[in-house]
C-alpha cells in the first residue's frame, strides 16, 4: 500500500501518516509534486520485455512526453540478487537535486522517496501501480531497500539520462530507511 509520512525536518522520530490515494495525491500536488495511478492495457510478467512495459503504458508515457517535453523513456529492474545492490542504494541515498523532473513508475514492486520541502520531509512510499515526479531542484533521496525489488519506468529531458547535484546536507543519515 502506497504511503506518505510527513516529519518535521528536525523531528524523524514523529510523522504524520497517509495511506488514502486523494488524501497523498493532494499533499503532494499542493508541494509541485504528481503523484499518480496507472493501469497496464496489456497483460505483463516477470520477463517482459522493456518494449513490452513501455507499450503496456504507452498512453500515459506519451500524456508526460508531450506535457513536459521528454525525450527519453526506458525501464530499470533491481532485484535482491543483483551483485551490486549495495553499491547502487548508497548512490541514491544522499539528499541531491535534479535540473529536470525526476519521474519514477513502479511497474513492479516499491521504493522509498524523501522529499525535503521547507522545513518538512514527506516520505513517499512508491509501490505497484505509483507514478511520482519530483520538480526540478527539489531536494530529495531515494531509498530501495536492502533487498531491492522493483522495475520502473523513467522518463527524462536530458540525453545523459539521471545527473545529480548532491546538497552535502546529512538530512538522510537522520531519517528512517526503507525495510524490505
């Protein structure tokens, strides 16, 4: 179940909870954040193909191209048996900006989202079915787990693809991480 908390940024210990897709949908518009729900219009599995994901939501794909003017798409997968797991969660672990929209569709699974706006830090919990689109220079973190499982669709406007500017900011070592 998709989930949002809402901390203090000085408080990680106390948060207010949300489980309702309006109820997160509408915090989130009210900070410049999409949240969303998809549906396939195709049947996948486990072994689908990227072509085969990204055809699966091509009408929603195509809306978010147009409205913001992507150029790419492709799809990611992470498992718990991936040999450089570790490695890859503590590159994203660190509070950073982006200079485009960083958009994440969770085909399959979950992953965690910290978003430090003002004086708060919204905790996003993306599963199956969840898009979210972070503005650009939005401070934020992404956590998948110890045990990553996921596969997401992303979409961006700059060619090389995901380039962060880390804020050197320690917020994310104070905060809860995402068990799995």
């Amino acid at each position: 179940m998709s989930e949002l908390k809402i901390y203090a940024d000085d408080n990680p210990q106390q948060a207010q909870a949300y489980t309702d897709y309006d109820a997160i949908s509408g915090l989130l518009q009210a900070q410049g954040v999409r949240f969303e729900r998809w549906q396939a219009n195709a049947p996948l599995t486990d072994v689908s193909t990227q072509g085969e994901v990204i055809a699966a939501y091509r009408a929603d794909i195509d809306r978010l191209m147009a409205e913001n003017g992507f150029q790419s798409v492709d799809v990611v997968s992470l498992t718990p048996a991936h040999p450089d797991k570790l490695a890859l969660r503590q590159k994203f672990l660190n509070e950073h900006t982006h200079s485009e929209f960083e958009v994440r569709f969770f085909v399959d699974g979950q992953g965690l989202f910290y978003l430090h706006i003002g004086d708060k830090v919204y905790t996003v919990l993306c599963e199956k079915g969840d898009l979210i689109s972070v503005p650009a220079g939005v401070p934020h973190w992404f956590d998948m787990g110890e045990n990553p499982h996921f596969r997401a669709i992303r979409l961006f406007t700059n060619p090389d693809g995901w380039v962060a500017n880390f804020t050197g900011n320690d917020i994310a070592e104070r905060f809860p991480r995402l068990e799995n």
